[in-house]
C-alpha cells in the first residue's frame, strides 16, 4: 500500500479517507513464491524435492513440500526453472554430463500452489545437450551455460530449445580477468521479468554477476558484483532483491540478500523453512496502476462533468486472478454529489476480454470489473496485460479552494487454498498515464514517488503539464524542457527536481512564473553525474500549494561513450544523441529481443532518431559502431 503524499491544503479529511482505503488492502504492489530444490531437511542429499516458499522475507511458510525421490537419487547436479510462458516448474537432471532429462511439472498456477497431482519417474524431454544451470526470461525462452575455459574465462551462452535441446543461438559470455569462476557447474541463473540476468557461479569461492548483453548479437559480459562469503549454489529474484542460497552439505543451510539498488549484499541468514538449498527459481507477482484527469466540464458554478482515465497492467511473471479495480468517488466528493457514473474500456487497450460490472455507481458499488476475471502476465508481442478504463461522472456541490483527491485501487492474486488466496497484491494509483506508474522500472510500482492521488480543483485548476522532455548537451550538462497550458491561474514557480535513483529527490533550480501566458520553459542542469538523471519539475502556487510532472529517465554514460540513447522505455521514438563529432562511417543497428535486425542507421547528425512506433512492446538491443569503439545498449518500447 502506497502512503499518500499531501498536495494542497485544506485536505486532511480527504487525504485520511483514502488512506484508510487504502490501508484495507495492505499489501505488497509486488510479492513472490520462492521454489527451492534441494531437501526438505537441511543435511540429507538423498531425499530430493522442491519445495514452494511463500513470503520467503516475511514469515516464510512451505506451501509444499514436493518429493521426487522416485526420479532423482539425490539432488546433485538438477536445477529448477520457472517458465512465465506457461506457469509451469521445469526441472533438469545433468548428472551423466553427456545428456539432460527435463520434466515439465504443473504446480496449478495461476489457480492453485500445490505438488503436481502426480511426477511421472521418466522425464518429459531427454537429449544430448548438457545444460550447466538454466532460466526462462519473461517470454519462455530458456537460456543456459555451456563449454566453459577457465583459462581465457569465457563460456557459452546458449539459448536453447527446451523440447528438443537444439541450440537457437549462442554468444560468447567473456567473464572478468581475475574474477572468473572456477567452474560453471557450481551455480545458478536468475533473469528478472524486466530482462536483467544474474548468475551465482564457481565453488571456494562463489561470485555474484551481473550478465549483460546476453539477448544481443555480440558478446555477453559477466559483471562482477561481489564475492560470497561462502559456497553458493541458487540465485531468485524476491521483492526487488536477490536471494543467493548455499549448504555446507552438512547442518548449516544458509542465504544472503543482495539489493539490486544499493549493491549491498546482506548478513549469512538460516534457509527458509528448514530447506537445503541446491537450486532456486520464483514466480512474482505484481501489479500497479495509474489515474489521471482527462477532462472536466463547468456545468454551472458548482457543477462539473469529470472523466478519469485509470490504467491497470500485470507487472509481474504470473498470471492473475480476480483482478480487482475499485474507485470510490463518494468517498472524494461525497456519495449524494455523484451521479451520472458511467465507465467503458479505450478502443484497444482490453485484449484481455475482461468485462465492467454495470452496477458500479461509484459509492453503494465501486467496484469497476466484474470478479473472478485474470489478467495475463507480459509475453512477447502480447497486449493483453493491460487495460484501460474511462470513468465517467457528474460531481455537484464542489467548493471553491478545496482539491478533491482521488486514487482506484487495483489488487490481484495467485493460487487459493479452500477459496483464500494465497498470495495477494494491489497498489493505489499515482498521478499521470501509464509511464507515472513505475517511473524508476524497477518492478515496485509502491514507491514514495508513485503515489500521488489524482487531484481536482475549481478555483484554479492544477497546471496542466503539456509535455517534459530531457536531452544531454555533453557529458557533463544537461537541459530539461517542458510545456503547460495557459493561461495559468494563481502560479507562483516551478522547482527542478532531480535524483538518481527515482526515489530520492533534491531542487536544483527554481524558475519564478511573471508571466502566466508563458506555456515553454527550460533549465539547465551543470556538471551532472554519471548513471541515471531523473527529472521532475514541482509547480508551486501563490498559496504554497503544489502538483508534480511526469518524471523523465536520462542515462550519462561513462566519458568513453560518446552516445546517449533515451528515453527508455520509449513509446514512438528513440534518440541517438551524440556528445563529440562523429565519423562518417558511424552506423547504429537495432536488434529485436532474440537477434533479428529490425533496422540500420547512418549517424550524420548529432541527433539521430528511430522509429518505434509499429515495433511491438518488448526488449530491443541498439549497437553503435564508429572508427574508435563498439557500443550496446538494451532498450525497451513500452506502448500504453
């Protein structure tokens, strides 16, 4: 549940009620089931089985407890993959080394969290390819590490048919001179739903890695994050940080947690639930949504036709069920000054067939969809993940000075246990259309930063931000731009906001508003850092009062990168923007998620821009090459 910032004044009965809405729900935008193969007791190798974890981080609880002593002699050399493609658990047995038995195991996702009715002893699949650990990303592929030289430190990285053990393609993985693991057997593969790859690898001592490059044509980098304190053999994305698991193969069975944020890898910690950890994989769930004023009509002096627009999207790996939307607008404007409430999908944007309850009303009923209705998870070239709903009403008796806060609420879940859900999550709506919804792309959509309620006022309607933008002008500046509607009432000034991380915030520039028909301003930000530049711009009025923007993602790449490339994701268009001069044989290709060449470009200007308004939503690889350097940078085309 998000805390609710305050906007404006005068708005502590408003902004109390929706977080006491809220505060019903409590629970996680994002959450995840832990699966660990291993044993159920810490120092047996002879009983393998996995076991599905929930609340892992919290009050970790064995849902179940699966044996598979009758295919599997002990639990060497198996390893466990979730495939978001089809919910469904994998587990690979490479003992022989020559060959690998894979068996397909039905949990009952998205229904149900449970052991597969029955494990048939002989596997699903058997072929020659020997896989070294393996992981499905978001779309069902499946990826593994092969062939290994531990003298010039590289390895395959193999993408490969999962039925048939044909390899599709494969690129070099080149891992970090003087850092590079003793070995590929001892270890784990772990691929977040937004793409990132990481791998635990080696045996005395295990390193931490993060894998880039790998869905590109060149070759992949192993990027060496940190040295574990002791032998670790599994590796699983939980609530935005990692888990990397071990066993002594004795009585201790053990884990560190490593946040992806702040790089800082936590204390040894005792195993869930009494497992020995040997290979781990997980499935998370995760949803977020955003609201935003699209219009509102003076009826007379204290009358207004509204219409709200609220995006919802399944930001995680699972499917959801009984998705959830619900918008109390009686509680905002109180239920005997509503009326006319009306709600229909945007053209397009419901591929997954759900349907609106006619009821709603928006205070007796305000729930939007009908229940017990799922929303798919985000594969490849889908666009049924998401929906939009126009929520249309009539508000009377609106005072003059005060802003009505409104936030929907939206809230799914996994798997149910005599008709109790198993594992939930909801979010409450921030400000904006769907790129407000998880600015920083970290797959939390419950930051402080991303909860702001959608505010009305009539005395003097917020500014309305027409457009942000943000360019780099070299290395080492910045210029952001935006544009409001005018004229604007009661406007004092704006303040630039930046950070560098998406959630903590600091002013770097203020503009005072002399006049109020002036609707284009811009600032420049001097001697910026390296990494990533958030930007935001605060619009404060004469009463100190205030609204935000939108927030906008440069990336300033290290000083030998002479290229830039954002915004990401992008919608219509990427920019190229060049920092120094460019060479006329300078060229930037773009590469879809599994290699194919979308298209080329010869870079003759500073500013160079590619289309991507027909291309699906997904991953993309950008490769710049000129005389001096060979650059590539993942990109992802988010369409809303």
């Amino acid at each position: 549940m998000k805390k609710v910032i305050h906007l404006k004044k005068n708005l502590s009965k408003i902004i109390l009620l929706i977080v006491l809405l809220g505060a019903a729900m409590n629970d996680w935008a994002q959450n995840s089931v832990l699966i660990n193969f291993g044993s159920n007791t810490c120092s047996v190798s002879t009983e393998p089985s996995f076991t599905l974890i929930k609340d892992p981080f919290g009050s970790p609880v064995a849902l179940s407890n699966c044996n598979m002593q009758s295919q599997l002699p002990d639990f060497f050399s198996v390893f466990v993959a979730y495939n978001p493609a089809n919910n469904k658990v994998y587990i690979a047995d490479v003992r022989s080394g020559t060959e690998t038995k894979i068996w397909i195991l039905d949990i009952g996702l998205p229904q149900g969290i449970d052991c597969p009715i029955s494990i048939p002893t002989n596997p699903t699949y058997s072929y020659s390819y020997a896989t070294n650990n393996f992981e499905f990303d978001n779309n069902g592929d499946i990826w593994s590490f092969s062939n290994y030289d531990p003298v010039t430190g590289q390895c395959n990285l193999d993408k490969f048919d999962v039925t048939t053990g044909t390899v599709i393609n494969s690129r070099i993985l080149q891992f970090p001179a003087g850092l590079s693991p003793n070995t590929i057997s001892s270890g784990d593969l772990c691929i977040l739903p937004n793409g990132r790859m990481f791998a635990t690898l080696g045996y005395f001592p295990s390193y931490l890695y993060e894998i880039t490059n790998y869905n590109s044509q060149t070759n992949a980098t192993a990027n060496f994050l940190t040295t574990m304190p002791n032998p670790c053999f599994g590796i699983a994305y939980i609530k935005g940080v990692l888990e990397i698991t071990g066993t002594d193969f004795n009585k201790s069975c053990y884990y560190y947690d490593y946040d992806l944020s702040t790089g800082v890898l936590g204390s040894e910690k005792p195993f869930q639930v009494g497992n020995s950890p040997i290979d781990n994989t997980s499935f998370t769930p995760a949803i977020g949504n955003t609201k935003r004023l699209i219009n509102a009509t003076s009826i007379n002096s204290n009358t207004y036709n509204l219409t709200y627009e609220i995006y919802v999207e399944n930001m995680g790996n699972v499917i959801l069920n009984n998705v959830e939307l619900t918008d109390d607008l009686g509680a905002v404007f109180g239920a005997a000054n509503v009326s006319n409430v009306s709600t229909s999908f945007v053209t397009g944007a419901n591929a997954a067939g759900l349907t609106l309850n006619s009821n709603y009303n928006g205070t007796t009923d305000t729930s939007i969809l009908n229940p017990a209705q799922n929303l798919p998870n985000h594969i490849l070239n889908n666009t049924n993940y998401f929906f939009k709903v126009l929520v249309q009403c009539a508000v009377t008796n609106i005072q003059e000075g005060i802003t009505y806060l409104n936030s929907a609420l939206t809230k799914g879940d996994i798997g149910s246990n005599n008709n109790i859900s198993l594992v939930t999550v909801s979010d409450s709506s921030n400000n904006g259309d769907y790129m407000a919804m998880d600015p920083n792309l970290d797959g939390n959509a419950n930051q402080l930063s991303e909860n702001i309620p959608t505010p009305f006022l009539i005395s003097a309607l917020p500014v309305t931000f027409i457009n942000l933008s943000a360019k780099l002008l070299d290395n080492s500046n910045s210029n952001v731009r935006w544009e409001v509607a005018t004229p604007m009432i009661n406007a004092k000034s704006f303040e630039i906001e930046f950070s560098s991380n998406g959630r903590s915030w600091n002013t770097i520039g203020s503009i005072n508003i002399t006049d109020n028909n002036k609707g284009i301003y811009d600032f420049t930000h001097l001697s910026i850092p390296l990494g990533n530049l958030y930007y935001r711009i605060k619009q404060i009025d004469i009463d100190h009062s205030f609204i935000y923007s939108k927030i906008v993602l440069l990336h300033n790449a290290t000083q030998g990168n002479n290229y830039s490339i954002y915004p990401t994701p992008s919608n219509n268009y990427f920019i190229i923007h060049a920092a120094n001069v460019i060479n006329k044989n300078t060229t930037a290709v773009l590469y879809d998620a599994i290699g194919r060449k979308i298209c080329t470009k010869n870079l003759i200007n500073s500013i160079t821009q590619i289309d991507t308004k027909q291309l699906p939503n997904g991953t993309y690889v950008l490769k710049i090459t000129d005389q001096e350097q060979s650059i590539t940078q993942k990109l992802l085309v988010r369409h809303p």
